[in-house]
C-alpha cells in the first residue's frame, strides 16, 4: 500500500515508518524540514497542516495516511493549532480521494471533565471524522518508550532525586502501553479491513496508578526514591517542579499533568478481536525505555515480530 506518515520525526512516527517498510509497504512521509529527516521513507515531502497549499501534494496517489501531528510543543494555543490543522488534513484527504485515515488519540471517558490536552485530541478525532475517508481512531494513555516526553518525565522523577513530591494524581488509575504495542496496532490497524471506520481504546495488560508506574520505573532503575503524596500541589506548581526535576519545560509538562486528573483506562478493548497482538509486559516495557531497545529499529523488530504471529 502507499501509505503517508505525517508526525513521522516524532517519537511515534519515526517508530511506525520502519515498521511499515519492513511491512513491505511504500512509506511517503510529512515533515516540515525535509534536509532534517534520516529515517527510512521511499518518498520525503515537505509541508505544514497549519499552512494550506503547502502540503496537498504529498497526498497524491496515497492510500492510507497516519495523522500523527499536534501542537503540543509550541505555546498556550495548542488546541487552536490543531484544530486548524486537522481542519486542513481533512479537507485535503477527502479531496485527494485517500481511503483511509488513522489517528492516535487520548484515552480518557467523554463523560468526565477532560483536560484541555484531552479535549483537544477529542476534537481532532471529531473534525477528521467529518472527511471522506474511513477514520480509524485509536486512543491511548501514557506510552512506555525512550523520548516520549510523558515517560521522560516518569523516569526522571523516578531518578533524580531520593523523594518525588506527587500531588493526589498519583492514585489515579492509568492503563500505560508500551510503545511496541502502539506501533503493531497502528500497523494492524491499517492491514485489516475490520479496522475501518472504528474507534479503539488501547493499552497495556495492566491497569495502575501513576504512583505503581512511577514506583516500577524507579525500581527497574534501581533507584531508591519514594513518592510523597502532598494534599495541596497545584498543575502549575507541579509543572514547576517538573521543570525544576527534569528536563522538560513547564510549558510542555503544564498541559500533560492537567490531564493526570482523568482516569485513562480501557474501557472498550474490541482491538483484541481485530488485531490480537501479544502484549508487551509492563516491566518489559520499562526496561526496554530505559535502555535503547525501544529505538526506531528495535522498536520495529518487536512490532512486526508480533504482527507475524498473529498471522497478519
Ligand atoms: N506520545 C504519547 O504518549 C501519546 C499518547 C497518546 C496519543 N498520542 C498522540 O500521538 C500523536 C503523535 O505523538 P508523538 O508523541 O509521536 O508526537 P511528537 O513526538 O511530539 O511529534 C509530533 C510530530 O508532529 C509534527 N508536526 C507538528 N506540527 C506540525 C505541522 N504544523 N505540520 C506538519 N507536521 C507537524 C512534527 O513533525 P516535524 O517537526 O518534522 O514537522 C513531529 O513529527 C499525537 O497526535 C499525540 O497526541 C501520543
């Protein structure tokens, strides 16, 4: 199949691309710096959803295409930027004829007061819902891999310091998957056509608090730090924290730890039926961060290694 990755320098992306090439698919990929790109696509545009007119093309002749894109990083008006870029993908999607279109989404029940962050995944998945094309949703909590700023941010809490001061979120329930899982359901996905058009929660074999996934990081690390729950620790004051412990800006950690509120659980595991992969084991997963082997190749062993037995 040709297939567009967009987000494909990411920590996502970078890890899908070599997986759909082992796949033996035809990999075009979406950056906006194309003399920056090393990875392994057949076919390298340039562009940004955020400008029209200046990413239409890489949608020519494409099959399926992965909207793996947000805005996280930038500023305070993340949420604004992507709905206008997904505003964007989807109207040049439907009118490039693409098939297919699959999302990686947020865990978290509509029903609750979802974060800023969250609701803004949410709404992306509704505007490229409105396309053509069949949308294949699949939403996801905390992903276990190296260079994923939500697991950065675990294990340098988890490393740097003896004592982790955690606000209350610490006992709310998460369902982490490692980012193997993601990649070979994301692959999956696009190889079945009972994927088509669905929306799927995915996680991990486990559920935990964030408070156990911060505890087994630590262990695996063999760190002897211990989480002090404190009753009154703000977002803001958290993020400072955050910022202070790790290497990761306020700014970027702000919105994420608003969204540590929400309980991010599997509540509808039909991608069992459709793509039933092995799970990775958690402790696994975590040892595999913390060293290189959830790279961009060895990520992608993994992933086709378990979309091989399934028999896809
Ligand atoms: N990481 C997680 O734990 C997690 C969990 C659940 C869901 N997700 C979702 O999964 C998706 C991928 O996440 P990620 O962690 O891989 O993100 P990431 O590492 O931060 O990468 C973001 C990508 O977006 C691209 N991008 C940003 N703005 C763009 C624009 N205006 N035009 C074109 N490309 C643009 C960047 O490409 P260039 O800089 O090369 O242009 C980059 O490759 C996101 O939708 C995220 O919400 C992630």
């Amino acid at each position: 199949m040709r297939v567009l990755v967009t987000g494909a320098t990411g920590f996502i992306g970078s890890r899908l691309v070599p997986t759909l090439k082992r796949r033996g698919h035809d990999v075009a990929v979406l950056t906006r710096d194309a003399d920056s790109y090393d990875g392994e696509a057949d076919t390298v545009y340039e562009g940004d959803v955020l400008e029209a007119g200046s990413f239409e093309h890489a949608l020519d002749g494409v099959d399926a295409a992965y909207y793996l894109i947000h805005s996280m990083d930038t500023s305070d008006d993340f949420a604004e930027k992507d709905r206008r870029g997904a505003h964007h993908f989807q109207r040049a999607a439907s009118d490039a004829g693409v098939d297919r279109v699959l999302y990686l989404s947020g865990l978290g029940d509509d029903r609750a007061a979802l974060s800023k962050h969250l609701k803004s995944r949410r709404e992306v998945e509704h505007i490229l819902g409105e396309g053509t094309f069949d949308l294949t949703t699949l939403r996801a909590a905390v992903i276990i891999g190296s260079g994923n700023t939500s697991f950065d941010i675990v294990e340098q809490l988890a490393t740097r310091l003896p004592v982790m001061l955690t606000p209350q979120w610490v006992r709310v329930d998460c369902q982490p998957v490692a980012v193997t899982d993601v990649v070979a359901y994301l692959v999956g996905a696009l190889e079945s056509s009972e994927a088509a058009g669905k929306t799927y929660d995915v996680g991990g074999e486990e559920v935990l608090t964030y408070g156990d996934l911060l505890e087994r990081t630590a262990d695996a690390a063999d760190s002897n730090a211990f989480i002090v729950p404190v009753p009154v620790l703000t977002p803001r004051l958290s993020a400072y924290w955050v910022a202070l412990v790790t290497d990761v800006p306020t700014s970027i950690a702000l919105p994420l730890i608003r969204g540590l509120k929400n309980e991010v659980v599997v509540r509808d595991d039909s991608i069992r039926d459709d793509v039933p992969i092995e799970l990775t084991a958690h402790g696994t997963a975590i040892e595999r961060a913390l060293g290189s082997s959830s790279d961009p190749e060895a990520t992608a062993d993994h992933a086709v290694e378990k979309l091989d037995r399934i028999g896809l």
